[in-house]
C-alpha cells in the first residue's frame, strides 16, 4: 500500500476511534455519576424499608408476649469513657453490661453508641430471639417504595457494633447497593444484601448509540478498504499504461536503421542484435522487448565491468524508484533465461552495486 495512502487511511480510522473513546469516557462519567446519585437516593428509604421490617417483629413480639402473665427483669449497666486528646476529636468508648432474665452476662463495648441505644441493642436481640430478620418482608417494603428486591442475602458476623445500616456502592457489570445492617447488635449478628441500581433511562440511550457507532465504524473501516484496494488496482492500471505508452514512445524514437547481417554483437557463443531485439545462440533465437534489450546493451558495452544499478535505471525508465527497481529485477531475470543456452555468459549480481556481464573466454 502507498504510504500516503496508508497515513490517511490510518488517520481517518485514528480519528474515528478517538471521537467514539471521547463518546464512551463521557458516557462511563455519566453512568458513574448517576449511579452514585441514585445510590444516595435509595439509601433512605432502604432505612425506612429495614426499620418498617424490624417494627414488624416488634408488634408481632410485643402481642405475644401480651399473654404472658410472668415479666422478666433485665439489668443494664453503663459505663462511658470519654477520651479528650490535645489537638484531636473527642472519642466516647461506651461499654453496656446487660444481665439477661437468664442469668447470662453480656458485656459490649464499642465506639459512638449513645446510652440510649443500650435499650435498642436489647429490642433488636429481643426481636430476633423471637423471629430472625425475615427477608421476604422487607423485599416486599422495598418494592412498595419503588426499588428492587434483594439479592445475595446473608447472615453474618459483624466486626463492629453499628446501629444505623451501612451502605456500599458495588461496580460491577451493573451497579448494585450493599447493605450491611446490624440486626443483633448484642451478639454481633447481622444481615448483608445487594439492590440493584437501576439505571438511568437516557445512560441506556447512549449506550445504545455507543454501540451502533461502534458498528458503523466498522462498517466504515470496510468500506474505506474496499475504496483502498480499488485505488490501488486503478494505480497499477495507470501505471501499465504509463509504461505501455513510455515503451512506445522509446519505439517510435528509435532510428531506422538498416539491419544486415555484419550489424549485430557477439558475445561468447552469443550474437546481439540490438536494432532487432533479438539473441542468437547457433540456432536458438530469443526475442526481446525494447527495455529488455537496452539493459543488455548497457551489460554488454563493459563486459565483466559493474554497471551501476541507477544507471540501468535511468536509461530504461528514466527514474529509480522502487516500483521500477521492481521491474529491473524481472528483466534480469529474463534476460538470464535468455542466455542460459552459452555457458560462456552470465549476469551476475553485485550487492548495493550493480550488474555485470560475465563472459568467460
């Protein structure tokens, strides 16, 4: 392929690929941004779908145990440490001791709990001692709010006392909300789900136009092909042609020119007759093509000389380029053939140099 040729053509498909990156970091921006708002967005009322699902245990605990006529006792002890450092945040480390109505002692401790939340810590374990957090019912709250139902829901330990739910924004193939709640803070007992992000109506748009561009681009790398390789077959036509109507013209310049039998070269067992374009070898007889028997011409003036390889060319073509030096080399190689039936010639090749004229006497 042309170079020039080939540099548009890889500039046309360069720019295109830069114009559909541009398109898809501004849309990957977008998803992103979206995903991140919708996420906030969801957050409170995935709050208000888990505290709608723990009131629930609540009443149904609260009017069982409504028919129980013995009251159990609890005790809780709290202790706060308030930690004030030079040059820091204040740090409260609270520490709640409950004596449970079965003699058990339950010691927890942890970072921002208030001691109001010692007797929600106490309602929760009551809550899932009575029935465990049950995921049906709060799929069903979280569909009344508008979302989707969870999914990858599981029971799990929790590393830290949290009594709000904590919220994590999952990048995957679609983005999805973790939620981590902690349903027994007492025992460290917790639930962790996904809800998918559902996204954005017109992020679904450009996607699709995304794709599509993607698709007509390769349709038109193929066609920018296709209109490559005409062009290409249309230069090598031109250039028959051209070399068509230049062997021509080199014909019709030539002088008329008597031709007899004493008006012809011998080389070795070889007679050359340049007037007629012919090789005669006893009783075989080669014709030649014009260039053909020009290059021999210039072989056969300095036998066993290097002629320079620029010279043939600018005699035969008038020009040395590579197309041409092409063409040099089939012509010598015909010319080979040639004069292969006299042992006593031969062309031989001189590396970056030229050709030579061989002729062993």
């Amino acid at each position: 392929m042309d170079r020039r040729i080939k540099t548009v053509y890889y500039l046309s498909i360069l720019t295109l690929l830069l114009m559909l990156g541009g398109q898809f970091y501004w849309l990957y921006n977008q998803y992103q941004y979206n995903g991140s708002k919708k996420a906030d967005e969801m957050k409170p009322l995935c709050a208000k779908a888990i505290k709608a699902e723990e009131q629930t245990r609540s009443d149904a605990r609260a009017k069982a145990e409504r028919t129980k006529s013995k009251k159990d006792t609890l005790k809780i002890n709290i202790n706060l440490h308030i930690d004030n450092r030079k040059n820091g945040t204040s740090q409260t480390i609270s520490t709640f001791t409950y004596s449970l109505p079965d003699k058990r002692r339950i010691r927890l401790s942890g970072r921002g709990l208030e001691t109001e939340d010692a007797s929600r810590i106490y309602e929760r374990y009551l809550n899932t001692r009575f029935r465990p957090f049950q995921q049906g019912v709060l799929d069903s709250l979280l569909i009344a709010e508008g979302l989707s139902p969870t999914s990858g829901f599981r029971l799990q330990r929790m590393p830290k006392v949290k009594m709000e739910p904590q919220y994590r924004v999952l990048n995957k193939w679609q983005k999805t909300l973790e939620v981590v709640y902690c349903s027994n803070p007492m025992f460290k007992e917790g639930v962790c789900f996904t809800i998918p992000i559902p996204m954005a109506g017109i992020i679904k748009t450009m996607a699709w136009q995304l794709l599509i561009s993607f698709l007509l681009l390769c349709v038109l790398a193929f066609c920018l092909i296709y209109q490559v390789k005409t062009i290409l077959i249309q230069k090598r036509i031109d250039g028959i042609r051209h070399e068509f109507m230049k062997n021509m013209i080199f014909e019709m310049k030539q002088p008329k020119e008597e031709s007899g039998d004493k008006n012809f070269l011998r080389l070795g067992n070889t007679e050359f007759r340049y007037d007629l374009n012919e090789l005669r070898c006893g009783n075989e007889r080669v014709m030649l093509t014009s260039r053909q028997s020009e290059i021999f011409r210039l072989l056969s003036d300095t036998p066993n000389e290097v002629v320079p390889r620029k010279q043939i060319l600018l005699a035969a073509w008038g020009d040395d380029s590579y197309a041409n030096s092409m063409a040099l080399n089939v012509q010598i190689s015909y010319l080979r053939r040639a004069i292969r039936s006299d042992e006593s010639l031969a062309i031989d090749v001189v590396y970056k140099k030229g050709y030579l004229l061989k002729i062993n006497l």
